[in-house]
C-alpha cells in the first residue's frame, strides 16, 4: 500500500513539471512581430536584393534596366500575414506598398517598395571602330560616357551597321563624332540619349536623316557643315544648345526641325540650297539669327520669337510674307532682310517696335506693301534699295529715326514731318519723281534728293552741317522747282536731265558753299538771291546766261568753270548788285577747243581778294568788271588764254575790250 503511493506521488510530480514547462513555451511566443526579414527579385541568375530600412524597401539598378519577368522571393515574421502577396504582382519598376500583419493579428507595419535608377559611368574616351566594338560596349549598360564617344573611322572597311547596343546611352559628357564607316542613313541606337556636349558628324558619313528623339541639352555648339547626303535634321526634344547652332553648306538638307528649341545663343542656316522648311516654333530668344542663300526655302516658322539682342539676316527664299516672324517685336542690332524675289509684302512684321541699329530692306522686285511696319517706333536707320513699293506712309506716325535711306526705289512721296530725330535724309537714283514734305525748318546732318523731278512741300529753311544735293536726273523735264528760302550749310544742286527751267524763286540765301552742276541747256532762275558763303559752279556749261539779278554779297570765293571737253559752255555771267566777294573770283574754261565764257558783267563789285580769267577764248570785253580793279594789285590780277587777256595796268588805264 505504502509502495502504490509512493508510485502516485511521483507522477504526479512529473506531470506537473511537465504542466510547468508547457506553460513557459507558450508566454514566450505571443506573434506580435510583423517584420519583412528579406526581399529579392529574381529571373534566371539575375538577383536583385532589396535594402531594408527601416520601413523601405529599395532595390537599385541601371538607368535602361527591364523589370520584365522577374519575380519576387521574400519572407517576413514568423506566422505573420503579408498584403498584396507580392507574388501577384508583375510591374516592378514602380513604387508599391505592402503591409506586414502579425499573427496575433494586433499589429500592423507599411512597407514602401522603391526602385532607384543610377547611371553607368565609363570615365574617359570612348572609341568603337567595328561592328564588335559596338556590341561589347552594349553589354555593360553604360549609361553615361565621362568623355567622348567616337563612332567609326574616317575611312577603312570595318563598317558599322547597327548602334542598338547602345540604346542604355542617356549622356555623353563630351564630344559625339560619327564617322563616315557608320553605315546608317539614320542614327538606330541612341534613342535615349538625352545629354551631349557637341555633336560632330563627319561630311561623308551617308547619314540621310539626323535624329536624336530623346536629346533634351547640347552643352557646347551644334555646327554641320558639308554633309553631302543629309536630308533632314529632326531633334523633336531638344529644349538648350548653350553655345550656337550652325547649318552651313548642307546642298541636300530638306527640312529642320526643332520644335521644343527653347534656348540657343545664335542661330545660323546658310546655303542649304535644297532646304524647303525650317520649324523652330518655341524659341522666343536668340542672339543672332543669320538665314541666307537657301534658295528655294519657302516654309520658315519662328513664330513664337519675340527679341533677336544681336542682328537678325534673312535673305535668299521664296516665301511670298514674313507671317513665321509674327511675334517679333525687338531687334537689338541689325536686321537685314534682302533678295527676296518673292516678298509682296512685310505681313509678319507687324509686331516690330524697335531695331536698335539699322533695318535695311534691299532688292526685292516684288516688295510693295510695306504697311506692317506701323508699329515700329524706334529705329537708328532705315535703307530702302531696289524695292517695288510705293507708299512710304507707315512713316507718317510717332517714329524716332536717326537716318533714312532709299536707293533706286520708287519713293512717290515721303512726309518726315512725324519722324523724331532725322539726322540724315538721302533719296539715291529715284525711279520716279519725289514729293518731299515737311516742316518749315529742318535741321539734319545730310540732305540728298536724287531723282527725276523733285518736288518741296512746306520746308522754307534747310540746315546741314554736311550738305544739302538736290540733284535731278533722268528723261526730259520742262520745269523743276524748288521753293526753299533759306540754305545753312553747303548746298549742292545738280541737274544731268534735260530741264528747260530750273526754278529758285524764293531763295535769298545760302549761308555755306552754294555749289551747282548743270549738264543740260536749261534757264536757271534765281531772283531773289542776296547772300551766298562762297559760290563754286563745277560745271554750268549748257546755260545760256547766269543771271543773279539780287545778288549783293559773296563771303567767301566765286568760282565758275565755263565749258567742259563736250562742247558744252556758258555764255555770260551777270551780277548786276553784287558789291563784295570775299575771296577770289575765278572764271576759267576747261578747254581751248570748243565756245567758252563770251560776257561778264559785275558793274558794281568794288570788293575781291583777286581775279582769275583763263582760257575762255571767246571772251573779248572786260567792262564789266572795271570797278573792281582800284582795290586789286596787279599780282591779283591774273587773265590768259582769253580772246584779249588785259594786264592790270590795262585795265587802269581803261583799255577794257579788244580793239
């Protein structure tokens, strides 16, 4: 009995150490925890394994890596939950949230999912010269050359066919030169290019079309010269070239495009002689922007700039309006615009206020309306040469303009009177016949009318400090007037045309050199004349008499050349109030051989510092200038080659005319 209770007692000590033992397993695992413990994608031997932190997951791989098929394999906490099972999910190149549950259900922890993209750097030059070259520097996913990439060689039988390989490129630090053993008319690789310093592609590489769809940034200059088969040039992202850009001598190039050009420091397109198009449609501002001799350009599409700070050249095209500048509105230099045989109009210019040097439109057959520069406003000078159009009057408004120019254009009328700060006037070779009008007094550095009639409206006083022309040229003219009263400064009027009257009637003086040049056998009218600075008549061979009937004062010299070599002359002066010159009266023939200077008569001069008569062999009478002699000396009398040539002491002693 005592035995069997010695048995109970020991197993009932047994079960309840074994009750105790059971009892401490339990307290220790409560499933609170709601880790992930580790996390990785993989396809074939390719592993990437995530970093974890915290409450991250990130994997980080090569900029042009592809997610496509890879797989997840991950574990988290004992007994704990995970949401969305990663095993259904496929895209991983984006950002997911899981979250961990623990198995005891009460706590929850959110884990982000993240890729992080970095470049493959190559430090240093890059030269691939053959097709292998290529395909083994694709397979180490470079991502960014730290140098420059050289494609090809100038010449050699190695050629290049592809540049797939390298579509993992996003950035060249450096130069990008393709040679010409890169076999492609088109650049099939560098689609994800992005990032380039420059790009050089050699003259004769066979490249048809130029096109990089991805490059955003040219860090240097983009200059093509020479490359004999390119056919188009197509940058459809590209946003900056820092440095400038320069297409010259492109003889097969068809179109440009840059249709997110944003900035560029200069801009130059010249003789592409088969360039049809240029679209740069976002570009708002350049420094300069130079596009000559492409002949047969007729789409150009800069339609959104609106400052060119430098000069601006455009020249050579068939476009018919300038509509692709429409929002131009400020020139800082230059703007030419020239040799556009198909311009009818400056439609497009209608924006343009200000051009900070000179605006210069020349030969244009075509250009008539000129009406779309109503709303310049500020201008340093403006040339018009060899242009169709007409109608000057978009001057006729608030304009500041320091000079202003026309070169055998067809200016009908011109009114300045609206022009603020004209310095500098010159109608050159007119194809018709000029009105000019004004206020009653001018002041400007030059004023030059050339054309074949010309005639002042409202201006009465003319001031200079370089000169006044007044020069008349072209067919048969009976009368051409000119109504100005007053000239300060130097005075020039010329007439080549034949002109039966040239008409002064209202001058009475010349403050200045008074200079003339008459070709034709014309009657020139002075009536009113009284004081001149200095009088020298160059060429006055074809009048029959100079008749200065007001004529009372000479400041400075008279001088006349009576006849010329053609057998043109004068036939008399006459100055019947003239009193006083101040310097020297000179009355010379050119030549012996033909007519010269047959009357003069100055009855009232009593004042010259000396008088010259040569050569005028049908001069025989000089009355008319005996009350002269009492205040010369006989050195300041100086007469030969004349039909009588009277020493001064002849003149004294009244010998006057040839006996």
């Amino acid at each position: 009995m005592r035995l069997i209770n010695i048995k109970a007692a020991l197993f009932l000590l047994c079960g309840l150490v074994f009750a105790v033992g059971c009892d401490d397993d339990d307290s220790d695992f409560k499933g609170r925890d709601n880790y992930i413990t580790s996390f990785c994608l993989v396809k074939g031997e390719t592993t990437l394994t995530a970093s974890i932190l915290d409450d991250s997951l990130k994997i980080v791989v090569p900029e042009d890596f592809s997610f496509d098929g890879m797989r997840p394999e991950f574990s988290v906490s004992e007994n704990a939950t995970i949401s969305p099972d990663p095993s259904t999910i496929t895209d991983w190149d984006g950002e997911h949230r899981f979250t961990v549950t623990s198995y005891a259900g009460k706590h929850d922890r959110e884990y982000v999912y993240s890729v992080e993209k970095s470049a493959v750097v190559r430090v240093g030059n890059v030269t691939l010269l053959t097709q292998a070259d290529v395909d083994a520097f694709g397979e180490a996913m470079i991502s960014e050359i730290d140098g420059n990439l050289t494609i090809g060689q100038t010449d050699g039988e190695d050629v290049i066919e592809t540049l797939e390989p390298l579509n993992h490129l996003r950035k060249i630090k450096h130069n990008l030169t393709i040679n010409p053993t890169y076999a492609g008319e088109e650049i099939i690789g560098l689609e994800n290019l992005e990032e380039v310093s420059a790009i050089v592609v050699d003259a004769n590489t066979p490249l048809k079309k130029l096109c990089l769809p991805k490059l955003k940034r040219i860090y240097l200059d983009f200059k093509f010269s020479g490359i004999g088969q390119l056919e188009e040039i197509d940058f459809p992202e590209l946003e900056s070239i820092e440095g400038g850009m320069d297409v010259s001598s492109m003889f097969a190039l068809i179109s440009v495009k840059l249709p997110k050009l944003q900035s560029v420091s200069s801009l130059t397109i010249n003789y592409c002689t088969s360039l049809e198009s240029i679209s740069v449609p976002v570009l708002e501002e350049v420094t300069t922007l130079t596009v000559t001799n492409n002949n047969v350009l007729q789409a150009i599409d800069f339609t959104s700039l609106q400052t060119v700070t430098g000069r601006f050249t455009l020249s050579k095209g068939v476009f018919e309006n300038l509509e692709g500048f429409k929002s131009l509105a400020t020139i800082g230099s230059t703007l030419e615009i020239q040799d556009l045989s198909n311009l009818t109009s400056l439609d497009g210019l209608e924006a343009l206020t200000t051009v900070g040097e000179s605006a210069n439109f020349r030969s244009m057959s075509s250009l008539a309306d000129l009406s779309a520069l109503g709303s310049l406003t500020k201008v340093s000078s403006l040339y018009f040469s060899e242009i169709l159009a007409e109608d000057y009057s978009f001057l006729e408004h608030s304009l500041s303009v320091g000079s202003l120019s026309f070169s055998q254009s067809n200016v009908s009328e011109l009114d300045i009177r609206e022009i603020d700060g004209l310095t500098y006037l010159e109608v050159r070779n007119n194809n018709v016949p000029l009105t000019l009008i004004g206020d009653e007094a001018i002041s400007m550095q030059r004023l030059s009318l050339y054309a074949p009639n010309i005639v002042i409206k409202g201006i009465k006083e003319v001031t200079t400090t370089d000169f006044f022309e007044f020069w008349i040229s072209g067919s048969r003219t009976e009368t051409v007037q000119l109504n100005v009263e007053k000239v300060t400064g130097k005075f020039s009027l010329t007439v080549v045309a034949a002109v039966d009257d040239l008409d002064l009637p209202n001058l009475k003086e010349v403050d200045g050199e008074f200079g003339f040049y008459i070709q034709g056998r014309s009657r020139v009218n002075l009536p009113k004349l009284t004081k001149i600075g200095s009088l020298n008549a160059g060429h006055c061979c074809n009048i029959e008499l100079l008749s200065l009937p007001a004529l009372e004062t000479v400041k400075g010299d008279f001088n006349i050349r009576t006849n010329d070599s053609y057998g043109g002359h004068l036939d008399g002066v006459y100055a019947p109030a003239l009193m006083s010159i101040g310097g020297k009266l000179t009355l010379n023939a050119w030549t012996t051989r033909t007519a010269s200077l047959e009357y003069v008569n100055f009855p009232v001069l009593v004042s010259a510092s000396a008088v010259e008569i040569k050569t005028n062999v049908g001069l025989f009478d000089f009355s008319g200038l005996k009350s002269v002699i009492p205040v010369l000396t006989s050195d300041k009398w100086i007469v030969s080659g004349n039909g009588y040539n009277p020493q001064y002491q002849d003149m004294v002693d009244g010998n006057w005319k040839k006996e």
